[in-house]
C-alpha cells in the first residue's frame, strides 16, 4: 500500500530544469534602455489616450503645452490640447518605435491634470521613474476627520511630507482627494503605504521611523539576508476613553401624547390678579416683593453670622 501511494503521488520537481540565466547576481529591478534596433518596423494600430482637466489649469496647459509638445515630438508621440472640451489627447505616430511609450505618456498629461509643474511631470518618460496617483476620497466618510487626516500627510509646513519624499526618493503631491507620487517603483510602494495607513488613523511618523530604521540597515551588508523584524519598533494601538460629558441628561418616559400647553405670560397675570392693576399699582406691588426679598435675606445672613 505504502509503495503504491509513493507511485500515486505526483512528483512536483519533473519539469523544472535549471535556469542558468537567472541567478542571484542578477538585478530584477533594474530597467533596461530601450534601443531603436529592437523593433524595426512601425506599429500596426495608433494608440491614444485623454484626459479631462480642471479648468483653473487651463491657463498653465497654454503655457507650458509647446514644451510638452517638443519633448513627446523626441519620442514620436503626437499630443492635442482641446481647450473647449478641456481635454488632453496623445496619441502614437508611424515613427513611434518603443511601445510603451504611449503608457508613459499617458501617465505625463494625467500628471499634469493633477497640477504637478510640467519640468517635474516630464520625468515620467524616464525608463526609471514611474508615477502612482493614490485615491484617498472615499477611504474617510466624515469630512472633518477626512481633512484633518490628509494635513497629517503634510505635517506643519509640509515637514512630514519633505521626510516622506527624502526617505522614498519620490515627488509626492497632495491634491484634493488624490495624492500624486514620482519616483522608483520601490518607493512608490512605501508611499502608497504611508499614506493609505495614515487615511486609516494610523500617524505617518510611525511609518517614517520605521523607513529610516531600515534606511540604516541597509548601509550594513551583514544585515543583508537578515530578518529585520526584531529591528524595528512595534506600535500598540492605544484605546483612549472618550471624555464624559458635563451635563447627562436623563432620559424621560416615552408617551406617545404631546406636552401639556405651557401657560402664557398673560395667563399667568391673570392667575395672579396683576391682570387687572394698573401701572402705579404694579410698580407699588413690584417694590413691595424687593422689600420682603430683601428683608429675608437680610434675615437669613444674621442667623448665618450668629451661627458662626
């Protein structure tokens, strides 16, 4: 029985052959130039993209489109600027010879409807640099609380938001309900996080001492294939009790019959008689109610004096 359920189990290993042009030496996250040989021909299809943007960057886009117009021109790419229907197209050509180029290129006028200066957007087309447009609108319901998380991304004058892009090598930029980031693939991952784990109420400090902890252990290379967990901080998450409140109001029993009409203040006069006196008589009645105030108050503080 034995030998039979060793002959019926599958043997996972009988396919896999060695792979000698893969080995540790070999740098995975490394981007390789692209070359004009690689692809003689022209492409098959034209590619295009568009997108919409506000209309208080229509201004900048008219300045600065003859310069976006010169560097996609380098890279056989053809871009429009409708300005009536607001809308940025780009679009391949018979010379385009790198294909991907299209997609940076798309990610350029997405960038620059996001209000990202233009000498910074145009280094998207760098093989090396990418761009990641985080959403963040929808992971707050409550506004307050959704405002005052996203100023935590910027920190007072834009402190925490300066530490987060030194430690990432990235661009990053705060733009109503999005967050535009630049930069290596590696940091766009941390920046993701940072910011996601900060819209969940958990501060951007914890997350940027735990990068320039592993920020120095990189310099070590005996640290290299080592864990690193026993090296960074572990942050518990404290339940604050909420403050009680100063005056707790009572629940009364429900009826399902309206309140009693409260009486008017002319109701009230004419329970008293003060209805039917005239004026002389109501400021005499009025002065008489002081005096006897007066007098037993006066009356209560010399038994309080005469006690002590």
């Amino acid at each position: 029985m034995a030998g039979e359920a060793a002959a019926g189990a599958k043997n996972h290993n009988k396919y896999r052959r060695d792979k000698p042009w893969d080995h540790d030496g070999i740098d995975h996250w490394k981007a390789e130039e692209w070359k004009a040989e690689y692809m003689p021909g022209s492409l098959l299809e034209e590619s295009s993209f568009a997108t919409l943007f506000p209309k208080y960057r229509e201004k900048y886009l008219r300045e600065v489109w003859p310069l976006v117009t010169r560097t996609l021109k380098g890279h056989s790419i053809a871009c429009e600027l409708d300005l009536i229907e607001g809308s940025m197209t780009v679009k391949t050509t018979r010379k385009t010879n790198d294909p991907y180029i299209i997609l940076k290129a798309r990610d350029l006028i997405k960038l620059l409807a996001r209000s990202i200066p233009a000498q910074q957007a145009l280094k998207v087309l760098d093989d090396a640099t990418h761009c990641d447009i985080i959403k963040i609108g929808g992971m707050v319901a409550n506004k307050e609380r959704f405002v005052r998380r996203r100023q935590r991304i910027l920190g007072p004058d834009g402190a925490t938001l300066k530490a987060l892009e030194l430690l990432t090598n990235c661009y990053v930029l705060v733009q109503g309900n999005t967050v535009a980031a630049m930069g290596s693939i590696q940091g766009l991952k941390q920046v993701r996080k940072v910011v996601e784990d900060c819209m969940n109420n958990v501060h951007p400090v914890y997350n940027i001492k735990i990068l320039m902890i592993k920020r120095e252990l990189a310099k070590d290379p005996a640290l290299a294939n080592e864990n690193w967990e026993r090296f960074l901080p572990t942050f518990a998450k404290k339940n604050v009790d909420r403050k009680a409140p100063l005056k707790v109001r009572k629940k009364k029993a429900y009826t399902p019959f309206p309140p009693s009409q409260q009486p008017s203040k002319i109701d009230m006069q004419l329970e008293s008689g003060e209805f039917f006196l005239n004026e002389q008589q109501r400021k005499q009645r009025k002065q008489q109610e002081k005096q006897t105030l007066a007098a037993e108050t006066a009356l209560q503080r010399k038994e309080e004096r005469r006690q002590v």
